[in-house]
C-alpha cells in the first residue's frame, strides 16, 4: 500500500494510522511528525509567504483566485515515480491545498490509477469521520477506530471538567489580521466544548471576514490569535497590527491581559489528530482552574 498525501492533516492522519512507512510522498508543508519532512515532495506553494505581510498575502491570494489560477503545483513526475495506490486530497478550501481537479488530472497521468480520497471536514465529527475513511482505504479500518476512540476520550473529559464552571466566557477567535478574519469550520466547535461561547464564528461553516467595529460590539472576554498557517512568533509578528485599530485596548479581553497567541499552524488550522491537542489548549486559556497545565512557548503565549 503507497500513499501520497498532498495535505498536512491527512500525512497527520496516515502517520497516526501506522502508515509512515507506507507515505511515499507529500506537500512542502508536510512537516508532522518529523519523519513527515523525509518524505518525497510531490507539492509545492506558489507563493513564499515568509518574506510577505499578512495584507500582501491575502491580496496575491485573492487575484490569483479571481484569476482563476492556482495557488499550488503537482509535481507530475515526482508523483508517477512512487505510482501511489492512495491519494489523500481536500476539497475543502482552494487556499489550503492544491485544487481537487488538479489532483485528477494529474492522477489519469499514472499507469495506475489510485484511489483518491478527498476529505472535506467542515467540523470535529467530520474530522473524526475522515479519520475512520482513510482508515478504510488503507486497510487500517481497526487502528483508526482505537485512534479516533482515543481522541473521543480526550474530548470528552474536557467537556466533563468544563461542565463543573458555570462560566462562559465570550471568546473571539482571529484566523487572519489583515484584513480581519474569523475562525470557522471545527474552531466554534472547539471554543464550545472547551466551555466558551464563540462571539464571531459559526460552527461548520467558513471563516469569514469581519468588520472591525463587529468585533468591537461583540465584546470578547477572551481573543485567540490564531492565523491560518502561522506558528506563535510569526503571530506575535503579525499580531502588532490589532493595536491600530480604534479602540482595541478598550476590548474587555484587552483590558483584562486574556489575548493569546496560539499554534495555528500545528493546532488548529489543520484538520487531524492534533485538533485534540487545540481543544485541551483552550481549555486551559478559558478555564485555567480546571486545566493548569503549562503549555510550551512553541503552543501558546499570552501577550497582553
């Protein structure tokens, strides 16, 4: 069994199914675990969003989608070497990963045609679900029910700490600054079961720009900065560009020290296993006194 995953969270999911050895190629982003980042890449970016603002990378991304143009290339023959048996794929979002249609393409061009299993969570069940299906695939049915009943008990048992608090916070995710982006799809979610109330976001559905005076009436306790892609030094980078905004320090979770830089990139932007990790991790912003954990630097800092 030779799988190609051109998605972070799927190459994520097939290592979490004991399918490293198996991985025989992935995207330039690929880099969990470590082993990940060994593996032949078969995708790349457009786009070098380490020497670009956030404003300039929203902007290159929006003409190049009104152009119709992608914001990814296959590697054809580099993905014909390895002649998979399994494509990991997404349909979920153009921004995230290389086009569906793309992947298609390029797979009519092997010998063999593999399967293709595209995955398109909107929230954690579906994650969870994605899970169970690349598990199907790949003949690893059995391993992926014990993972995703291990990620369950870890759900469940902040749902059962959090339950103890009668508070709930309102908490104001931000997936991009630059312009202004909420948090959607599983991130609402995740707020709720971490018992907080999201003020801007909709459970299962895409993030979305905001106005800056919506984020303003809607009064955050809490905001989490958490960037699309972004580890927490390139969003305490970003991160300066809040404070231009009229009445910033007068948000409640301003005046209160209760905004946080998180992994997105590791923890909340990618749709596999490590989601768990994100729910445990705002659980310890929300509710301190039921999860005083002290999480790495690399995970979240507060900043003011």
């Amino acid at each position: 069994m030779r799988v190609c995953s051109l998605l972070p969270g799927a190459t994520e999911i097939a290592f979490a199914l004991g399918l490293g050895d198996n991985v025989v190629g992935v995207t330039h982003e690929c880099d969990y675990p470590a082993e990940a980042r060994q593996k032949p890449i078969v995708v790349r970016s457009l786009i070098d969003s380490n020497r670009m603002t956030s404003l300039e990378i929203d902007r290159w991304v929006s003409e190049r989608l009104r152009s119709n143009k992608g914001l990814y290339i296959i590697d054809e023959e580099r993905l014909r070497e390895p002649a998979p048996d399994v494509i990991l794929t997404q349909g979920l979002c153009d921004v995230c990963a290389i086009d569906y249609n793309e992947v298609v393409s390029a797979s009519e061009t092997l010998a063999k045609r593999p399967k293709i299993v595209s995955l398109t969570p909107n929230c954690m069940t579906d994650v969870l679900h994605d899970l169970a299906r690349v598990g199907e695939a790949t003949g690893q049915s059995k391993k992926a029910e014990q993972v995703i009943g291990d990620l369950k008990q870890r759900i469940s048992e902040v749902r059962e700490k959090v339950v103890k608090s009668s508070a709930r916070p309102r908490v104001a995710c931000l997936e991009w600054f630059n312009p202004i982006y909420a948090a959607g799809h599983w991130i609402p979610e995740m707020i709720e079961i971490a018992g907080a109330e999201d003020v801007l976001g909709r459970r299962a559905e895409p993030s979305k720009k905001v106005a800056w005076q919506s984020i303003r009436e809607s009064a955050p306790e809490i905001i989490v900065l958490m960037p699309c892609g972004f580890d927490v030094q390139r969003t305490l980078q970003e991160a300066a560009v809040l404070e231009q905004n009229e009445g910033w320090h007068e948000l409640p979770a301003v005046k209160a020290g209760r905004v946080y830089a998180v992994n997105a990139h590791a923890f909340f932007s990618r749709p596999g296993p490590r989601l768990a990790d994100g729910v445990e991790i705002l659980a310890h912003i929300i509710h301190p006194e039921f999860f005083p954990m002290q999480p790495s630097p690399d995970a979240l800092q507060r900043i003011t």
